[in-house]
C-alpha cells in the first residue's frame, strides 16, 4: 500500500463496506411468501429433526436462503395462517392439549400448528380435534413459541435490519386485526368441550 493510499483510505481492508443489505435496497411489503416454498421449508425442517431447537436451527438456516423480501413474506404467511385459525373451535383443542390456554398461550400453540406441516395444519383448520394425531405420550406442552420469530432473527441475521420495519402497513392479517367470535365452550361444562373435540378430550382432559 502506497503512501497515499494509507493517508486516504484506499484499499484498507477495514474500510470496505458492510456486506448486510442495506437499508436502502429493501422495501416494505405486503407480499406473503408463495405457499409452496412456506410449506416446503417447513416441511424440511420437521423431516430433518426431532425436537424443536433443531427445527428452529433449520428453519432460520433454510430462511436465510431467501431474498429479504421473501423473508418478510415468509412471516407474512405466518401471520396469515395464524389469522385464519383465529376462532372458537381452534382454542378449544388448545386449551384441552395444554390443560389451559392462554391469549398468549393460543399464539404460540397455532405457531405449533404450523410448525407440524401443510397436512397437519389444514386438517386441524378443518376439523381441530384431527390433532389427536399429533399426541405424544408423556408431552405436556404443545406449543412453538420462537416459530413465530425465525424470520426475524434470519433477516436480522441477513440484513442486520428488524423485519418489523418492513411490513407494508396494509397488511391486515394480523392480531391487530383479528375477528371478534364468542366462545362456544366452557372449561366449567366440558360437555362443551367433548363435542368439539372429543378425541382430544377423552384422550387429554383430565
């Protein structure tokens, strides 16, 4: 390096620009993540482990693959399919798998949902107590709190930016956003609760 070079900066290996994305080159979105690349990472992720740190290992490995934008999308999708579980039914084989749901609770159970796989996650929309299937003996706690934040911490990872940022703001499908229902059981008459789910129920409920 000669002695310009050192006064003025050129070709000083500290000097060379972040190799993140930059600021400037992502744009907010509203774009969700087309479904088949969603569900094949997630179907990835629950083949090539068994127990969900691993999972959260592949998820965010697999995610970072992505574009920025399709990171974004990714938890767009998310959002999405947590939006549409958002009803009466879908808490009631929550609450009767963790023995108790709460709001916060209900999120991380979905994420849970989502987490097994397109197949498991749209019988379950259907017809929740389908998730008998998904019964492990001796597991007392079926939720998937961090599948809610793998895309985050892989665009953070990416970019060095917070996803949140980036999310268009007419985005709608969102907690904010969710739909008022009334809750068609009650832990006090589990009557109500068999006739939703009564294989969950005679299997779980104690």
């Amino acid at each position: 390096m000669g002695i310009f070079d050192k006064l003025f900066g050129k070709n000083d290996p500290s000097k060379k620009e972040h190799p993140k994305t930059s600021h400037q080159e992502i744009e907010k979105t509203s774009e969700m993540l087309d479904e088949t690349i969603f569900w094949d990472i997630v179907e990835k992720s629950v083949n090539n482990t068994k127990n969900q740190d691993d999972q959260e290992r592949v998820l965010i490995t697999e995610i970072e693959k992505l574009t920025p934008k399709q990171m974004i999308g990714f938890r767009l999708r998310t959002d999405k399919l947590l939006y549409d579980t958002y009803n009466s039914e879908m808490w009631c084989a929550g609450y009767i798998m963790n023995g108790g749901c709460s709001d916060d609770g209900f999120e991380y159970f979905r994420n849970w949902v989502i987490s097994r796989g397109k197949e498991t996650y749209y019988k379950a929309k259907d017809n929740p107590d389908s998730l008998i299937s998904e019964f492990i003996e001796g597991e007392d706690l079926y939720d998937f709190e961090s599948f809610w934040y793998v895309a985050l911490t892989a665009f953070e990872n990416k970019t060095g930016k917070e996803l949140y940022d980036f999310i268009g703001d007419d985005f709608k499908f969102n907690e904010e956003n969710y739909p008022q229902f009334e809750f068609n059981w009650e832990e006090e008459q589990p009557e109500s609760m068999k006739a939703i789910c009564p294989k969950l129920f005679e299997k779980m409920w104690n």
